[in-house]
C-alpha cells in the first residue's frame, strides 16, 4: 500500500490523448502500479491500474516497483543479498 503522498497522477484531460502503451510507460517509469487522474482542481477523476489493464487485455504486465525511501531501498538490497 502506498502513502497518499507517494501516489503519483495525470491530469484527466491528458489522458485522452494517451495510448494504453504511454500508460503503461508511465507507470514502469514511476514504479507503480496504479496512477490517479485529477481533473485541474486537483480533484480525484479515477484510477489507472496495470493489473486492470492487463485483465482487460489478457496479457502478462511487469511493473518492477521502484524502492522510494531508505528503508525500501536497504529492504531490496538486503533481500539479494540474502538470495545469493
């Protein structure tokens, strides 16, 4: 689960514009799963989400979520440590 501080978003009007593939694109490059469209009063429109997407579609979607504080990052970092 994400802090509502951590949530990233695309303004709604935008998103028209945008492919499944921009989408997607998007959210590898942030590292999330899921991305919030807010209109320009910055108020909540919906929800993208990759696993939806990928339901939707029927096709396999990896986003590698990205380690966004110190405590994320040791976690990762030690977990290979441990697998090797």
């Amino acid at each position: 689960m994400l802090k509502k501080e951590d949530m990233r978003a695309i303004n709604f009007s935008k998103i028209g514009n945008y492919t499944i593939g921009d989408v997607l694109t998007t959210l590898r490059n942030l590292g999330h799963q899921h991305i919030l469209l807010i209109d320009t009063e910055h108020v909540l429109r919906g929800l993208i989400s990759a696993s939806d997407i990928a339901r939707t579609l029927h096709i396999p979607i990896s986003i590698n979520e990205k380690a966004h504080t110190f405590k994320e990052i040791f976690d990762v970092v030690f977990a290979q440590l441990e697998s090797k």
